[in-house]
C-alpha cells in the first residue's frame, strides 16, 4: 500500500480506538508502515475491519498481519490429511515409482515425505513410528511457512540472506578431526611417561 493508503488504516485504528494512544508520533508511524506497507491496501482494510468489529482492544501489527495472512494464504492441511496423502501415494505409485509417488505430493507434504524418503516410508516396519515421525516433520514445516507468511517482504528476504550466509559460512568453517583415541590412551600409560623421561635423560 502507499504511504497515503496507509494513512486511511492509521485513521481508522485511530477512529476505532480512540481512547488508545496508537502511533503518537512519526516514529511509531513509520514503523508501523514498514511493517504493513507491503500488504495489498484493500486486503489490510478488511482485515482491519474485521478485526474492529470483533476486538475490543486496538490490534497490533502481528494481529493485521496475520489477518491479512488468512486471507491470502493457500488453505494448509493438517498433519492427519497430509498423512493420508502419502498413504495413497504409497499404496498407487509403491517402492520403484518413488519419482513419481513424491511428484504428486505438494507443498508441506511433498517436503516433509524429501526429508523421510519415500523409499524408506514404502519399506518401514513401523507405521506408528512414521506416522509421529512424519507428523513431527509436518508440523514444523507448516509452522515455518505459517511464520514466514506472517513477516513483511523485506524483513523475510534479510532473513533468508543471513540464513544462506550462515549456513555457506557453516560449510567453509573446517571441521576439527577427532583425535585418535588409541594414541590418546598410549600418552597417559606409566610406559610411555617412563620411555619419555629416558629420552628427555631423567632417567
């Protein structure tokens, strides 16, 4: 939205609420434009009419934002749902068409179903143990979508940078190779303490 679209939703929170003191000045105003200006103007005023109508208290930036998230974003199934998804997959496509089986999975499930592998799925003795491994996996992927829809446009790309560049920096840092246990062992015995002073000549 622009800053003069926005200006319509800081009057009617203000309008709303007007015992509230919401964005006294042109700080907290500004602030609060970085953090909702990339939603569509029309999306934030019937979130924010919404929210007016049902709330007593003035809403916070999370609260229109995620307002606005339920508005636009794609419905999610829950874990049982996704489950069943990949039950079907397994039983249509089997062990040797895993491609295809992982192919007609999408989003939170297909990614979750990557992590597991679907070959490893197909032969699990253990379908209570996947089924709560494959929910633990679920849940956490949609929790971290749902998170991302929440932020502005901005704040998620510096977030995916640094994430890239922890992870790239990860990858460059060596990795400290453990010592060899036996060697470690042969330094501490009487033996080897009593040959070293004998080289030394304390002994």
């Amino acid at each position: 939205m622009t800053p003069q679209e926005f200006d319509v939703i800081r009057a009617a929170i203000k309008s709303a609420y007007p015992t509230f003191n919401i964005m006294p000045d042109r700080y907290s105003i500004q602030l609060w434009y970085r953090m909702l200006g990339d939603i569509d103007f029309k999306i934030c005023e019937t979130a924010l009419q919404e929210l007016i109508a049902t709330q007593t208290y003035p809403p916070q930036i999370a609260e229109i934002r995620a307002k606005c998230a339920d508005y636009t974003s794609p419905q999610i199934k829950d874990s049982g749902e996704a489950w069943g998804d990949v039950q079907r997959a397994i039983q249509k496509y089997g062990y040797y068409r895993s491609d295809e089986a992982v192919e007609s999975l999408s989003g939170p499930t297909r990614e979750a179903v990557e992590r597991m592998g679907f070959r490893e799925l197909c032969l699990g003795d253990n379908p209570v143990a996947n089924r709560a491994h494959f929910f633990k996996i679920y849940d956490a992927i949609v929790q971290r979508k749902i998170n991302d829809s929440l932020l502005p446009e901005l704040v998620l790309k510096k977030k995916s940078e640094y994430m890239l560049s922890s992870r790239e920096q990860e990858k460059k840092t060596p990795k400290i190779e453990d010592k060899d246990p036996d060697s470690a062992r042969n330094v501490s015995t009487p033996e080897f303490i009593d040959k070293l002073m004998r080289e030394k000549g304390l002994r």
